[in-house]
C-alpha cells in the first residue's frame, strides 16, 4: 500500500472505533480502544512524514540535507570570525525549517479533518496538541469530521471480481461493476493467480502450480484479513444471501409487525401500555379540575435467539470450479432462515399455546375464537369481523379495530376472490347486495396451514391493522432482517468455512388483533 492508502486505512479504523463508541451511548473510549486508537494515529504520522518527504522530493530536492560546512582552522582570526558569524544564520534557517514543517503537518493534519488550521499555526501549537484537541472535539461530537477514504484500485478490483462471480452462478446483478464483465469466464485458480499477483506474487510461479497446490495457497490466505480472493468469496456470499433471502415467497412478513432488540436479554418488565384515562369531565364555573391517575398493564416479554449453520468451500469444489457453494448453498440456507421464520409464525397460530396472561392466545375469555368452525364465506366473515371490533382494550374502553387481513390455507383464495369483488350475493335469488363487496381486506394464502394440519380441520384468521391493535411481533437483532455471515477460522478443517446466522424472537403482543375460525377439513379436488 502506498503511504497515502495507509494513512486513509488508518484513519478509517479511527472512524470505526469513534463511531462504535458513539453508538454504545455516546461513551469514553476504553483503555484499550484508546490504545488502538493512539497506535493507529502513529500509523498515520509515519505515513504523512513520508508523504511529506516525497512531495519535498518532487519540488526539487528542497528537502534534501545540505553539505556539512569545511572545518576551520582554529589558528586562523578571520575565518574563525566568520564562522561565528554564521552560525546564528544557521540557527535561524534551522528555526525557519522547523516552523514551516509544523506549520505544513498542523495543515495536512486539520486538512484530513476539515478543521481550520488557523488559529493553531497563529498561536504556535504543537502537533500533538492540535492532535489532542482534535480528539476532544471527536469524543464531543461522537464521530470525526470530513474524513474521505478513496477507494483503490484493490477496491475496485474485488468489486469487479464479485459481480462477475455472481453472474456466472447465474445470479442477477443490477448495475454490475465496470469491467465485470471481462472477468466473468475466469475460473476460481485464474481468479487466484490474478488476486495472488495483485499482491506481488511471481505470475510465472503462480501459473506453474496445479489446481491443488493454488487451493492450499489460497487456504493461507485465507487467514489474512487484507488478502483479496477470500474478501472476494465473502463479498459473493453476502450479496448472494440478501438477494435471495428478499426472494423467498413467505407471507408472515405481510401482517406481523417488525420489532427490534439490542441484546439477547428477555425485556424487562418495566414495558407497560398506559390507558384508563377516563372521561373529560365537565368544569363549572369557578370550579376545579380533578386529576385522574393513569393506570398500566404488563406487556408481554420478548426474546432473541439465534439460529444457524455452517458451510465450506471443499478442496475438490474448487478443483473442479465449481462456484455452486458460493451461491447455491448458502442461498439455501438463507430461505430455510426465513422459512423457519414463516413456520414458527403460523406454528404458533396453529398450535395456540398460552401466551403472557396464561391463557390461550384463542380463548373464549380472550374474545377472539368463533366457537363453531366452517369454511369462509359471507356470513362467517362478518361475524369473525363483528367479533373483532366488539373488543376493548385492558381498562374496559373500546377499541376502533380495523380488520386488514384474512389468513387462509391453501384452497380459499378462489372463494373469496369471489366474496370480495361480486357486487350481489352468490346463490341470492333477489339478487342482494353484498355488503363485503371490495371490502378493504388482503387475502393471505399460506401452504403452511395445510401442512401443520395434515388430514384435520385448517383453521384461518382475521388480523387487524397494527395501528389499530396490536398481535404477532417478529423482532431481530438490531433491526437486521437478513443472515449474517462469518468466515470462520477453524484450525484443522481443509477448505474455506463460513458461519451463517440470524437472530430473531417471535412474540405476541396482543390477542385483541386477532381472531380465530377454527375452519373445516379441506377435501381435495
């Protein structure tokens, strides 16, 4: 790397140290994040001084130590007058040169920042303290200001390599990389060969090895973080994972609520909903307002915990260039991720456990479970729809819920495309209108219903729009929706080897925004 890729490498470790410290409550930095801070600013001065030194160099040698003066003969008065007289002249040069050169490292310094030098070459700082400050205006501000990284050609480069890898395991990339395309028919050993000699590697070496002798070259590399081909694979991986994790035909995600966690800690139960404000009660003259104590209920706890798996990258995979695991494999695993995810949403439907209050979550004290199960249809859709809205909220106050949803097996969507978009009522002689004639309602097809109930009756639901009454809560880590994937360093295994993971938990916030028909056994044509 050149000393200015150095310089903004380590800059960017800064900003990441900065920026996790913001992110955990805007804290001090630790002994140890201060150490790696510290060592990282070295980085960076070593880094400028030789920047410095090849711009003095390409103004002409400026820069360049001069010749050491003749020595002076001790007997001569004259010479040796002279002498004297010059050395002050020196020492002025000499004092010039230093001022210039703090003055030249406070700018470049303050420059990376976006910081006006004035004020600290005015008033004679030293670089370390103008280096202090800086770091007290960033523990203030909780991240640095105006630092720019550019982007090498390395970057480029593994960008290019990862589009292409894509494209040819068939995957659709959306505005590809420049000159993606070129690198599209190299096999993984070329792909190998190219990155190795990026990185100074003899090419005449590299292309006298064999499939396997490069594989075991690679595998070293493997433990380098800065090393091109295994970032590449990562690289791969990753987009390869989002893209097919988003394409995942699922229908939770289209009525649950997405909540987020920061740890893996059950909430505390300090979570309360506050309500029971009662009525505005009427003031006569002169008289006084009476205070009302709101009054709370527990909510719910919630959880996370994580789900995985392990993949690798064989020794004969890569001899036989196949780049099926980069794409194939750990694709599959991202849709079994957010299928699992699907099935322990509608498992919990089904299954109606006892949820927060001890009680099921469809129960007749809950209010929301239609005591004789059939097939939808107009009169059982508005009855389930009636029931919903006939809820009140934990203080006894009613509740404007507003059905947004129906969530039916395999084996209704016809029937209700029916029920929803007539205009009369099916079978009606006097040819009625139906009231549930484009009734805003999305229908919710899931297969999973059918399989969790096999030969027996399939129940199907009415969910509420989540603004209105709260029911299922799918949370994730942080918010993060999609696996994340690790390289994982396994001393003993021969291949590459990556950890894929999602952590999510899946709770009921309510029972109110959610109502059971028990259904019927479906007969198929």
């Amino acid at each position: 790397m050149t000393p200015k890729q150095r310089k903004e490498a380590a800059m960017l470790k800064q900003q990441a140290i900065v920026n996790a410290a913001k992110a955990d409550g805007n804290r001090a930095l630790t002994a140890e994040e201060q150490a790696q801070f510290n060592d990282l600013q070295r980085e960076i001065d070593e880094a400028q001084a030789e920047i410095n030194t090849q711009e003095r160099g390409l103004a002409g040698g400026t820069g360049a130590p001069s010749a050491p003066p003749a020595a002076i003969p001790q007997g001569n008065p004259v010479q040796t007058a002279t002498a004297a007289a010059g050395a002050p002249q020196d020492g002025q040069r000499a004092a010039a040169e230093a001022e210039r050169t703090r003055a030249a490292e406070i700018m470049a310094l303050c420059r990376d920042f976006d910081i006006d030098p004035t004020e600290y070459v005015r008033n004679g700082s030293s670089l370390d303290q103008v280096r202090s400050a800086i770091l007290d205006g960033m523990r203030q501000t909780g991240s640095p200001v105006g630092v720019q990284v550019t982007r090498d050609e390395g970057d480029t480069f593994r960008e290019r390599a990862t589009d292409a890898l894509m494209m040819r395991a068939g995957v659709t990339v959306e505005n590809p990389a420049d000159g993606a395309q070129e690198l599209r028919a190299m096999s993984l050993r070329d792909l190998g060969i190219e990155c190795l000699s990026r990185d100074g590697r003899d090419v005449r070496t590299l292309l006298r090895m064999d499939p396997d002798e490069m594989y075991g070259e690679l595998c070293r590399q493997f433990y380098n973080p800065t090393a091109a081909f295994p970032a590449i694979l990562d690289n791969t991986i990753r987009k390869s994972i989002v893209q097919l994790y988003n394409a995942v035909p699922t229908t939770f995600q289209a009525w649950t609520t997405k909540g987020s966690l920061k740890d893996f800690k059950t909430t505390a139960d300090h979570e309360y909903v506050i309500g029971g404000m009662g009525d505005f009660l009427l003031v006569p003259e002169n008289g006084e307002l009476k205070p009302m104590i709101p009054k709370t209920e527990l909510l719910p706890n919630r959880k996370l915990d994580t789900y995985g798996r392990t993949f690798s990258m064989t020794r004969q995979a890569f001899i036989n260039d196949d780049i099926g695991f980069l794409t194939e494999v750990p694709g599959l695993y991202a849709q079994a991720a957010k299928k699992t995810i699907d099935k322990q949403v509608y498992g919990l439907l089904y299954n109606n456990g006892k949820i927060f209050d001890g009680v099921n979550l469809f129960d007749a004290k809950h209010n929301n479970l239609i005591k004789t199960g059939c097939k939808p249809s107009q009169a059982s859709i508005q009855s389930i729809i009636l029931q919903m809205q006939r809820q009140k909220d934990q203080f006894g106050e009613a509740i404007y819920i507003t059905p947004q949803h129906i969530i039916v097996p395999v084996g209704y969507e016809f029937e209700l495309a029916v029920i929803l978009h007539s205009a009369q009522v099916v079978g009606s002689n006097n040819n009625d209108i139906n009231p549930l004639y484009n009734y805003p309602i999305n229908i919710i097809q899931t297969p999973v219903l059918n399989a969790l109930a096999g030969e027996n009756a399939v129940p199907w639901f009415m969910v509420a729009n989540t603004a209105s009454a709260k029911h299922i809560q799918v949370d994730y880590l942080n918010g993060q929706e999609t696996p994340t994937v690790r390289r994982m360093e396994t001393p003993g295994v021969l291949g590459f080897q990556w950890d894929i993971y999602l952590d999510w938990g899946i709770a009921v916030r309510d029972f109110r925004g959610i109502a059971k028909n028990p259904g019927e056994k479906i007969v198929a044509a």
